[in-house]
C-alpha cells in the first residue's frame, strides 16, 4: 500500500490532468463573463438611476429608458467573450441570471447563428414569448 498508492495517485492525475486544466479553464471563463455581466449591468443601472434623480422632477413619473445597448447590438457579434464556445447546456444555466437587455442580445446571436433549439426554447421560456 505504501508503495503503490502513490504510484497509482501519480498515474491517475497523470492521465486525467488534461481533462481537469480544461474543465478548470472553462469555469473560469464563465464565472468572469458572469462578474463581467453583473458590473456592466449593475454600472448600466447605477447610471440610469442617477440619471434619472438629477433630471426627473419630484412630481412627474419615472419613466423607464430603454438601453443603448440593445438598440445597438448587432446579432453578428457574440453576445459576449467566449460565448462560441460554451455548450447548450452551459448556456441554458447562465441565462436565468442574465437581465432581460442581455437575454435579447444573446437570443438575437442564436437566432442569426447557431438556432440551438435547448437555448432558444429556455429564452423563450424566460422573454415570455
């Protein structure tokens, strides 16, 4: 035991070490698309809100702008880094975290690309459509 279980703890990381730096790799890169999207949004916010307190008297409503972004998104582009990428099903677990300007965004990507049906069925599903 002493001999052989380092030997076979050796081969095994040994073999599986690929699969693990990739699957890593991968993580990585959605939980920084995940911060990326929740400083952007939440910048997007800060700024509407702001933006609204030091123009919008006391008495009149608030009324609710549309964001820039969406108007000027090109379904070309992917919605985000890394977004090519990403599996379906990886996809489909990010999307109900996403507020509803990226959810369009990365709709629109599918529609014009990849028409993953899983994808687009979960954005319907989350657009009310």
């Amino acid at each position: 035991m002493v001999v052989y279980a380092p030997i076979g703890v050796a081969a095994q990381v040994s073999s599986n070490l690929p699969a693990l730096v990739a699957a890593g790799r991968q993580r990585v890169q959605v939980a920084r698309w995940v911060g990326e999207m929740a400083v952007t949004f939440g910048r997007r916010e800060l700024e509407r809100r702001l933006t609204q307190v030091s123009h919008t008297p006391v008495l009149e409503p608030v009324v609710a702008l549309p964001l820039a972004v969406v108007a000027t998104h090109e379904p070309s582009a992917p919605p985000f880094d890394g977004y090519p990428q990403l599996a379906a099903a990886q996809v489909v677990q990010l999307l109900g975290r996403l507020p509803h300007a990226e959810l369009v965004m990365v709709r629109d990507y599918e529609t014009a690309h990849r028409q993953r049906r899983t994808v687009l069925a979960k954005l319907q599903q989350l657009l009310g459509e």
